[in-house]
C-alpha cells in the first residue's frame, strides 16, 4: 500500500516509493471491491481502507474544479505536465498520463468513465442494514459531521415511538480512544468487534449521540528511507503552488474543457529538519472552522520544521533530457546532514493530501542519525 491508501496499480504491482503511482480508475474499483468485501465481511478494515483511499488519493488525483484528473498520480509529484511522468517502463506515448485532463487515458477512457463513482460508492458504504437484524420500526437517523477534519460526529434519532434496536459504529484502526455521548452524558465504549461497537438499546425520539474519534498525529516510514506524517484519516502534504497551462489536444480535449500542465511556482525542495522523534512531538497542528469546500480551503494543517536542500531539483528524463520530472528522495549522507545542520530551519505548513495537486508528502530527513 502506498501511503495516500492505494497499491501501486501503474499496470503492474510495484513498490511503495514516493515515486510510485495508480491510476485514478484504479482508486475507484479498490474502493468498489472493499464495498463488497466489508458487506462479505463486516469487518471495518475494509471500511479503513475505503476512507483511506478515498479521502487521499481520490481527492488527490482530481483537479479541484472537477474538470480535469490524471491518469497516474502519486504521493510525491513536484510537477504534473505531459511530459513529466516518472512511471517506470512507460513508453513516449503514456507520457501525457501524469497531466491534468478531462480524459487522461485518451484511447484508454477509464479513469474518466469511472471518476464520478468514486464518492457514490463511499456514500453507500456509510449506512448497512445487518441482514441478520430482521425488521425494523420506522426511523430516521440524522447524521452531522465535519469528519475527517474534524474528530466530532452527531446523530439525532427520530421516530414516533421508543424503538429498540442495535446500532453498530465504526471505529477505525487509527483510533485509540473513542469516545462515546448520549444526550450529553458520557457512555461506556462498548468492546471493539471487527472495527465495530454495538449499542443495543431503546432510542427516545429526540435521543442524541456523540461519537468522538480522537485524532494524533503519526510519522510512518517508507522506502528510500521515507517519512510521512499522518493525523487521523488524512495524510498530511506540501502543497506546491502551481503554473497551470492549458493544453488541446485535437479528439481529447478543448478550449473550455483543456488538458492541464502543472509545473511549480513555489520551493518544494525540503527536508525534514528534526530527528525522527521529535518530528510529531513539536509540530503544531491546527484546527479552524470548516470552510464550504474543504479540500480547496482545508480547515486543518500542522506545521513542520524543514529545512531547504541543495541541489535537489527536477530530474531530466534520460531519453528526453528536455522532460523533467519529479525526482527520488534525495540520499541525505553524513557529509550532506552536516551542511544542512548550519542551514536555518523553516515552519512549513502541511494541508491533507487530497487538498493538494502538486505536492510532498514522502521526505527525507536532515538528522538520518
């Protein structure tokens, strides 16, 4: 599994570097199959993984008007053009397939024809009926949230009598002390089956319930001698400002619907500038109030202490050196940790992965002793 959810699916099952990727499409059927696999199931690792994947790398993959998604993408991509993918093995004619566009896969329409299921299927997800429950009186269950940027999620029971029945939560893997409200009060967490609690009880009409998720911040780590920071759901990136330029290309694209370069506008060249136990202990994530579109304007972010290095800069494409692309993790040896350790250190801000285009969100480390 890569780190935004998904397995590397650029044709072939490959690694889990920064630098590998999937194809849009290929986030909407994992997410599709594991829909099944937790109705077979019913256990929520499934459910995990379909928030995962949905919330970093479908978000991720999408330009943020909805007009236009890539065909490969991955966790690190510094720059997203034509020319610009760093797949493995791809031939000169793939090579738009890391830019930005109505319908990336050309001949291969895919990812454009199954983009739009992607937050469908995870709808459907979110409420089952157990098959096993038998009937039910009529009821309606209001559910309010900000999740996954918030930690709080209501429900408000309504129904025209007392009603007893069970209601089965989710509690995610990442979660390690949920918390759990009715009507105000504080209720006993029931014991975690399968990723799930039951409460079975008579429901008022009226009746509200709290489940709260707490989220902490994580540092996981990755090939190439990687780092990723993780808070809750989400994995958190370096959002790289873009220069986007429209491209037609005739049968694929047009004026009002064009396929997208994106090339940097802003430094992205950094590194991780604390020693790996102090990364998450003194960074500062901060919440705001939820914005109308979150993954434009994301109400959280956590900020980290980075440091700009030298010499790492886009790399040319061996059998085009006039294609750039995003490059490996740069290799921080001694004698590179030594000039980096009088290089002044920067508060970067981090924002969910699936709030960003162009990004970071695998890095080396300053202080790799």
């Amino acid at each position: 599994m890569l780190v935004d959810g998904m397995p590397s699916t650029s044709e072939e099952f490959a690694g889990t570097s920064a630098l590998d990727a999937h194809e849009t499409c290929d986030i909407v059927d994992h997410t599709w199959s594991w829909g099944y696999l937790l109705m077979a199931t019913g256990d929520g690792i499934w459910a995990d993984r379909i928030e995962r994947a949905c919330f970093n790398a479908g978000m991720g993959a999408i330009k943020k008007d909805w007009k236009a998604i890539q065909y490969f993408s991955s966790p690190n991509q510094v720059i997203a053009t034509q020319t610009s993918n760093h797949v493995p093995d791809s031939d000169p004619d793939t090579t738009p397939w890391m830019a930005f566009a109505p319908n990336p896969g050309h001949e291969s329409s895919c990812c454009g024809g199954n983009v739009h299921r992607l937050f469908p299927n995870y709808v459907i997800r979110m409420w089952m009926k157990d098959a096993k429950s038998g009937g039910l009186e009529p009821i309606e269950i209001r559910q309010e949230t900000g999740y996954p940027f918030a930690e709080d999620i209501h429900f408000t029971i309504s129904a025209s009598k007392p009603v007893e029945f069970p209601l089965l939560m989710r509690i995610p893997d990442w979660c390690k002390a949920p918390r759990l409200a009715l009507n105000g009060k504080s209720l006993a967490i029931p014991t975690v089956s399968k990723g799930f609690i039951r409460i079975e009880r008579t429901f008022h009409p009226g009746d509200s319930i709290t489940l709260t998720l707490p989220m902490q911040a994580t540092l996981t780590y990755w090939p190439d001698n990687g780092m990723a920071i993780e808070h809750g759901p989400l994995v958190y990136a370096m959002a790289i400002k873009e220069t986007w330029s429209p491209v037609v290309t005739p049968l694929w694209s047009t004026a009002a619907y064009p396929e997208w370069d994106a090339n940097p506008a802003s430094a992205w060249n950094y590194v991780f500038a604390e020693p790996d136990l102090k990364i998450v202990s003194q960074s500062d994530f901060q919440r705001r109030p939820m914005t109308q579109d979150p993954w434009v304007n994301p109400p959280v972010s956590i900020t980290v202490a980075m440091k700009k290095i030298p010499g790492w800069t886009l790399k040319a494409n061996p059998n085009h050196p006039e294609w750039l692309q995003t490059p490996p993790l740069p290799d921080v040896d001694q004698a590179m940790a030594m000039k980096l350790g009088k290089v002044e250190s920067e508060n970067i801000v981090l924002v969910p992965y699936g709030s960003t285009h162009l990004r970071l969100a695998i890095f080396a480390n300053a202080n790799p002793w």
